[in-house]
C-alpha cells in the first residue's frame, strides 16, 4: 500500500483484539494519532449501526473520510409487514420497546 502513497511510507500492520468491529473504530477515535496516518479497515455495517443505536454506537463517522473500499457489497435492511414500522423512526422505536 506504501507505493500508492506521495513519499512511499512504510506501512506497519497491527492486528487488535477486536479488529473490524466497533472496538477497533472506537479505539482510532479515542486514541488513534489524529494525523492521518492510521487507516482502519472495519464492516462498512458500522456506520449505519450509529443510526440504530445511537446509544450504543457513539463514533461521529462524519469527521472521517472514506478512501476506498476492498468489497461491493450491499447491504439491506427489512422489517416484516407485521410489525407495522411505516418509517425508521417507527422502527427504531419499536426496537427499544
């Protein structure tokens, strides 16, 4: 990855308990340089997660920039009809009921 970087930068991997997962996004959030030297590669998943809970998913995804992605693909989210949801909204509050 160094050679498609201006300067060819070593790159160091440093796989985490976690990584992937919310744990490893919390830990570039919370701890991570704030340079722009480390890249996270995670389930794009996560970023929807914040939406669906809010409470449990603090990150802010809107201070970080998307750079590319390794797969195509696409994800879906469905309720069955009768569950009544009409909205998101519906269907978040139901979820905490």
């Amino acid at each position: 990855m160094g050679r498609y970087i201006p300067g060819n930068p070593a790159i160091v991997i440093n796989n985490m308990p976690g990584a992937a997962t919310l744990k490893a996004l919390e830990f570039v959030e919370s701890k991570g340089p704030t340079d722009g030297t480390m890249l996270v590669m995670f389930d794009f998943f996560r970023s929807a997660a914040r939406c669906w809970k809010p409470d449990r998913v603090k990150l802010d995804f809107r201070r970080d920039r998307w750079i590319g992605s390794l797969a195509e693909d696409v994800s879906v989210c469905y309720l069955w009809a009768a569950h009544g949801a009409k909205t998101i909204a519906d269907a978040k509050r139901e979820g905490r009921e």
